[in-house]
C-alpha cells in the first residue's frame, strides 16, 4: 500500500476521495479502493442494523398501543384520550 504524505495529500483534487467534502478515502491505488468498499460495506450493515431495531421498536409500540385499545374497548381498561 502506498503511504501517503500530507504533502501528497494535500495536492490530490477532491474527485480523488471517496467522501470529497471531508477529504476522506484517496482513492489512489487498488489496497485503497478496497479499504473504502470494506468501511462503506460496514457503514451499511450498521445502517441496516439500526433500521432493523428501528422498525422492531416501532412495531412493538404499535401493538402495546393495539393492545391497549382493545383492552380499554372490552372495558377492562378505562383509556382517556
């Protein structure tokens, strides 16, 4: 893999960098593509992980909140709203 400097960083345009406003990534030889691939594969099972929990949360509320509704239509519960 090749070093680089931050001389040599400094000089590459922004369409060198898989993230170009941060500067992050140079894309300048195969072990570099690879790293960026690895970390941005990572970056979205992380993301689809974070969804997955995300819409588990959101499914479970929605049956407390079914349940609660229909626990308070059977008059077991009195449910103000």
């Amino acid at each position: 893999m090749a070093k680089l400097t931050e001389k040599e960083r400094e000089k590459l345009p922004e369409s060198a960098f898989a993230f170009p406003k941060e500067r992050k990534e140079p894309l300048i030889d195969a072990h570099h593509v690879q790293e960026a691939i690895a970390r941005s594969s990572l970056l979205l099972a992380l993301l689809e992980l974070l969804q997955a929990i995300q819409y588990s949360t959101h499914s479970l509320s929605g049956k407390v909140i079914l349940s609660s509704y229909a626990l308070a239509g059977r008059g077991d519960i009195d449910l103000e709203i």
